[in-house]
C-alpha cells in the first residue's frame, strides 16, 4: 500500500493559527479573546484591562517554567490558546535559556546569537506542541513601525527571527487600526503593514461594537468564532469537492478508453461537454481525448471540430 495520498485523503488540519496586532487601546485582547472556548496564557498582564463578561480561565505567566507546567495539565475543555503577547512570550524565553545556560546570554542580559538560535528552535517547539494538541492558536502583539524611505511600515513587534518564524506558520495576520471612529481589521497586507490570508476573508473586516461608553456590554464577544466557524465550512466545502473532482476525471478516464475510431471520438468529446466540470477538469478531458486520438492516428478537423480517420483527413 502506498504511503502517498490522493489529494482526497490528505489529513488537512482543521485548526488555525493567527496574529492579531495593531495600534494600542482597540481591544486585541478582547479579541483575541473571541475565539471559540480560549484559554489565556498572560505574559503582559494584560488580562485586567479585558472586561470582566469577556475574560476566561487565564495562566498569569510569572516565568516560563509555568508554561511548561501548565501545558502537561489536561486542557482538552479548550479549543484555542491565547498568547498576550508573543514579543512578552519571547521575553520569558529568553529569561528561561539564559538562567538554565548562562553561556547563552551577554553581560547586559541579552542573549547571545547562539541563545538566539536556542530561542529560535525552543520558538518553533513550541508551535509544534500546541499544533498536536489540536488547538487553535492566538498570538496578540503590539506593533512596530519602521521607515522604508519616505514611507512608514507597520509590522508586528516580535523580537529577532523569531517574526518571520511565526509568521510563516500562521494561516491568519490580521491588523487592527482605527478608522474613523471605527475599529476594523485587515488579513490583506499592503505596502503599508502586513498581513495574511490563507481563510478566504474579506481583505477589510469591520469590529463590532460590543462595549458602550459606558462599560456596558451590548453584545457577545464571538467575532474570530465566526470567522473559525467559516473556516471549517470552507475547509469540509473544498474537501467535497476533492472527492466529486477525482471522481469526475475517473468518468473521464472511463469515457476515454471507450474510443476506438472517429465516431467513438466525437461522441464522447460531445458527451464531455454535457458534464458539470470541476477546476480543471474540462482541460484534462480535452488533453486526454486528444492524445487518445492521436494514438489512433485520429486528426481533428479544425472547420467541423469533429474527429475524422487519417485516411479521411487526406481525401478532405
């Protein structure tokens, strides 16, 4: 039995990984906090400034060792972890390597550039735990601007390496900003901060307004659990249409071996045409009929675009 799948049968995973960051004082943390059954890992102390109808079983992270202790215990009540935030995370990583190794580190507390190597693989261990857990997984973070010429870049604060390290393993970035007197979040990058979208989002999502001036709570806080929610269904759509796609080129392999000379050829090109294709499956078709004829020594008539026998194609 071959270990190589069909695109069918691949094990597609059905959780999501995503960095919310953004301009200070609109609510990352509430947000991040909106995704379905979260349990929050709280590096920044941020949890106090969440309302109280919003926050959740929270670890107030004291040291990195706790994350290590907190992560054994039984969480399968909970479907994504929270991280507020990965630049804070990362500070408690670094605190970690340097007192279990103080080779790693340099006289003003920093870490060396092999710690920073440690960091790094200690970073993506890190992912990969959380992934065979099967949680879904949130970052929050703070952003940073950055000048290109004339031009002002926003991207997220996350030490070193470490941003393109997590960034290539998210299906999500999303960027919050106010606009107007709106909050909104962006998955699409521009030239001006980035992004990423890999969950067929609008490019620009409008927050809604779950808190009144007053403090009062207007409504729940569920917008990445929709968002999650269409992800799954987006994900079991394209799953079925994997299956009907192979299923329909098989049709058409069993359509193709049917010809043997010009009428069974024209036949089954018209039949092909009758079919509800599926991505490129009409091009397959076509490619496939052609080579068959071309087998038989068929030629295609290109006034009548219909198949003739070579001995026919000459006389005409």
């Amino acid at each position: 039995m071959s270990l190589f799948k069909q695109p069918s049968e691949l094990e597609v995973s059905t959780t999501i990984k995503a960095l919310i960051y953004g301009q200070p004082g609109l609510g990352k943390s509430t947000l991040g906090l909106s995704t379905p059954s979260p349990v929050l890992l709280d590096f920044d102390g941020g949890v106090k400034r969440v309302n109280g109808a919003f926050q959740c079983l929270t670890l107030q992270v004291k040291n990195w060792d706790m994350v290590i202790e907190a992560l054994q215990e039984d969480l399968s009540p909970f479907k994504t972890i929270v991280i507020d935030t990965a630049g804070k995370m990362l500070d408690f990583m670094s605190v970690y390597i340097i007192k279990n190794d103080p080779k790693m580190g340099q006289r003003d507390g920093s870490l060396s550039l092999k710690g920073y190597g440690v960091r790094k693989t200690m970073f993506i261990n890190f992912l990969s735990q959380c992934s065979m857990m099967g949680k879904n997984l949130i970052f929050v973070a703070h952003e940073r601007e950055e000048k290109d010429g004339e031009n002002r870049i926003v991207r997220p604060e996350i030490g070193g390496s470490s941003a393109g390290d997590l960034i290539k393993e998210l299906d999500l970035v999303g960027y919050m900003q106010a606009i107007g007197s709106e909050r909104t979040i962006s998955w699409s990058p521009t030239e001006k901060f980035y992004a990423k979208n890999t969950c067929n989002l609008p490019p620009m999502q409008k927050i809604p307004i779950i808190i009144d001036a007053s403090g009062n709570v207007t409504g729940q806080n569920i917008f990445l659990s929709s968002i999650f929610d269409s992800y799954q269904t987006y994900l079991k759509k394209q799953a079925d249409i994997s299956n009907d796609y192979e299923a329909l080129i098989d049709v058409v392999k069993e359509n193709v071996e049917l010809i043997v000379d010009a009428d069974t050829a024209n036949g089954v090109t018209e039949n092909m045409g009758k079919l509800q294709h599926i991505w490129d499956s009409k091009l397959k078709a076509g490619l496939m009929i052609r080579d068959k004829c071309n087998s038989l020594g068929l030629k295609l008539n290109k006034l009548t675009k219909k198949y003739e026998s070579a001995d026919a194609a000459a006389t005409a």
